[in-house]
C-alpha cells in the first residue's frame, strides 16, 4: 500500500496544489477590480460580469466533462483543465477590451469543469480505502489558498507590478502544472459495459436527492459569505469582515474534525443529515436574538457546519456508489452547485432590492429553508439506503 502511495505521490500532490491555486483564485479578479477595468476600457460592474462569466462557463460545461473524464482519463481533463486556467490567467492581462475579458472569463468557468471532472475521482482512485476523506481535504486546500491569497497579492507588490506579476505567476504555475499531470501515473478507472449498465439500472430517489445536495450544500455557505456584512452592520457591528476570519477558521478545523471522525467510523451520511441541521439552528438563534456577539457564534458554526466540506462528501458519496462513472455521475451535482452560485446569489439581490432594511434577516430566512431542504434530501438518501440494505439481505 506504501508503495502505492509513493507511485502516485506527484499526481496527488499537484492535485491537492491545483484546489489551493483554486482557493487563491476564487475572488483574485476581484481583488483587481480598478486595474481590470481600466485595462479593459469597462466598469467595476464589467469586470464584475466577467467574474459571473468563469460561472457561466461552469453551468454549460459541467455536464459535458463529466462524460468526456469517465471517457478519456483523468489526466486529459487534467492537462486540458490546467492549460486553459493558463489561457485564462495570462489572457485577461492582455485582453483588449471588455468583451474579449468575458470570453476568457467562460473559458475559465470551462477549465475548472475539466478539473472538477479530474481532480476528484483521481483522489477517490488514488486513495479508494479512504476516498471521503480525501475528497475532504481537497477542501481543505482550498481554505488554505483563501488564506494565503493576501499573501499572493503582497507577493506580486513587493515583485513591483502588483496584478500582473500575479496573474501571469498564476499562468505560469497552471502551465506547470499540466507538464506535471501529463507524465505523472495515474490509477485504472472503474470501467465496462456490463457495469456501465448495471449502475444504469440501480439510478433511484436517493441519487437524484444527493445530486440535488449539490445546490443545498453550496447555496449554504454561498448565501452567509456574500450576505452576512449587511447583517453585522444592522446588527451594529463596526467591522464585519471580523466575522469572515472566524467563519474561515470554523471552515478549516472542521474539515479536518470530519476526516477525523469518518477515519473513525462515522458515516458521511449523517453528517450530511446533522450539520445543516446545526447550521439552521444557529442562524435561527441570531434571527431571533439581535445580539451583535451572537454573530461572531454564527459564523464560527456556520463555518463548522455548513462550509466543512458537505458538497464534497457528498460527492464522494455519490462516487462510491458508481465507480464505472465517477465523473459523469459527480458532474450531475456539480452542476446544481454551480447553478447555486449564480441562482441563490440573484435570489439574495432580489430580496435585497425589494425588502430594503429588512432583507438581511429575510436571507436568513431563505438559508435556513435551504439547509432545511438539505437535512430533507439527505434523511431520503439514508432512509433509501437502509431499504437498498435490508432487501440485498
């Protein structure tokens, strides 16, 4: 087993740094937006659309990789993946105008399909013995890089060309990247035909309530982060970014208390089923105590239970149940999670401008109704399970 781990120990590594740069890269063109949108002759709310754009691109392509992973292999989604992040880096520094920046923006979206499609059965094959937890800590990468991202903008100052030392070492490290994955090994899939149309077969309510968790899961942690500042300042906080720093914590021990626990015996399913039910419970607690302290609580827990990685073992979940098509089934609820980064968000600005001051206890509301719906689907997986168990007995 030793020696198994050491044969793929560059592929799980460059993996694992392919979901940091993804941590870095989830809000670095924001972080720029005066410069890009001075570069591009546009607007704030351009460079804006462009970051909706890497979304997009996302919901059109997700479906379709999924397939051409299971198809092809996981290093050609792999390579293809990390090349366009590169194209997608290197290009907005030299896009001429707004409309060539969206382009790449979708091209963006496309490329983290591919590595969606690659990068997390390649660690279930990799690590099969342990394959939530291992999807599990690609989160945890992820928090990482959200955490060094001010360290990277310090970076690309002290270098003495700010953005574009940046974004062009974000290129350079993509393309390097891809050189890794196309010569490192990488495990045998799961394939056949007769398999392929046994896992066919066996599609039930249960499946479709864990592709569906897709949306929940993400909507969870996507409706506190982007809305959670309206609500600390009506509820008479100074400095609520405060409040991002404990959420991350909350986030980044969690995943790490999960890999612990699930090592330990306990089932991916229920926590699937308690944790929204906590994060439900937390955001009732501030919605109807309006103590400026409890938020700080909030936040710790929706970071512990709502962002600890719920998307990915559910993931994970639904992998173990189809290895002959890991990928394709996986890209079903990647596609409600990438419909619920731009569907929730809308659904949040709708509120927002038709609610005024009341909204952001409003929101509160509709998360908790989400991760209601969540506990709902997951209690339907388990329930379909025991019956799949009793009658296989």
């Amino acid at each position: 087993m030793s020696a198994k781990k050491h044969r793929y120990a560059a592929t799980a590594t460059t993996v694992y740094f392919s979901y940091f740069m993804m941590g870095i890269g989830m809000s670095l063109l924001a972080q720029f937006k005066p410069q890009f949108a001075a570069l591009w002759h546009s607007s704030i709310s351009g460079v804006l659309s462009v970051v909706s754009a890497v979304g997009i691109g996302g919901i059109v392509s997700i479906l379709i990789t999924g397939p051409i992973s299971d198809h092809f292999g996981r290093r050609a989604s792999a390579v293809i993946g990390h090349l366009m992040w590169a194209v997608y880096y290197i290009g907005l520094l030299y896009a001429p105008n707004f409309a060539v920046a969206y382009v790449i923006g979708i091209i963006g979206g496309v490329a983290n399909s591919f590595l969606n499609a690659s990068n997390f059965p390649a660690l279930m094959e990799i690590f099969p013995e342990s394959a939530s937890v291992a999807g599990l800590m690609s989160k945890f990468a992820i928090n990482i890089g959200q955490f060094c991202l001010p360290l990277a903008i310090l970076l690309g100052t002290a270098l003495g060309s700010g953005y574009r030392t940046v974004f062009m070492m974000a290129g350079v490290l993509y393309i390097i990247m891809a050189l890794i994955l196309a010569f490192s090994p990488y495990p045998d899939q799961v394939s056949g035909p007769k398999k392929q149309e046994k896992v066919k077969r066996d599609f039930n309510l249960g499946v479709w309530c864990l592709v569906l968790m897709g949306f929940t899961s993400t909507a969870a942690f996507l409706l506190w982060i982007n809305t959670y500042q309206e609500l600390a300042k009506s509820y008479g906080i100074a400095q609520p970014s405060q409040l991002q720093s404990v959420y991350a914590v909350g986030a980044s021990v969690a995943v790490l208390f999960n890999s612990f626990i699930i090592k330990k015996g306990v089932k991916e399913i229920d926590i699937l089923i308690w944790y929204p039910l906590l994060s439900a419970a937390s955001l009732l607690m501030v919605y109807f105590f309006k103590i400026p302290q409890l938020l700080y609580v909030t936040s710790l827990m929706i970071g512990f239970f709502a962002a600890s990685g719920l998307y990915q073992l559910g993931q994970s979940v639904l992998g173990q149940m189809y290895p002959d098509m890991k990928a394709t089934v996986q890209s079903w609820g990647g596609f409600f999670s990438a419909f619920a980064n731009f569907a929730i968000i809308q659904l949040a600005a709708s509120i927002t401008a038709r609610a005024g001051s009341a909204a952001p206890r409003l929101i509160l509301l509709l998360n908790v109704a989400n991760m209601l719906l969540g506990v709902l689907l997951a209690y339907v997986v388990k329930r379909v399970g025991r019956k799949k168990s009793s009658k296989t007995n």
